[in-house]
C-alpha cells in the first residue's frame, strides 16, 4: 500500500474529527480510504448518454419498483 499525503483546510479537517470520534473509523486513514473508494465508485458510474445508462442496467436483473415498494409494505405490517 503506498502512502499519499494532503492537506485539508480547516472545516474539513473539523468534519474528519467528527467522523472519527462518531467510532464508525479506526483512523483518518481508514476514513480517507474509504471515501476516496466511494468517490471512484461513484465516478465509475457516469454515464456519457441516456443509451450507455440503459445498456448498464439492462445487464441488471432489478426487480421492478412496484414489487420492491409492495415487499416493503408487507414488512411494515409484520412489525
């Protein structure tokens, strides 16, 4: 693992404390790893035209909304 240093001004550096005392990080580096992978994640995922998002999620097997929401519902009324 290679070692990338930065510096951050100071309400982001207040955020990243926050984010650490919360206890969900052990430390800034696991933080900072972890939002740069979602940040990747996230740009990896852009789209160029509306056909290229279509193609992606045509090789998706997604349930459709109405099953989801009604699956959902059904939940609720177990509880």
């Amino acid at each position: 693992m290679e070692t990338v240093s930065t510096k951050v001004d100071d309400q982001t550096r207040y955020q990243l404390e926050k984010l650490l005392k919360s206890g969900e990080f052990k430390s800034k580096s696991e933080l900072v790893r972890r939002a740069l992978r979602d940040f990747i994640s996230r740009k990896q995922l852009r789209w160029e035209s509306r056909a290229e998002m279509r193609t992606f999620f045509k090789k998706r097997s997604l349930a459709p909304s109405g099953e989801i929401i009604e699956k959902i519902r059904g939940e609720e009324e177990d509880l």
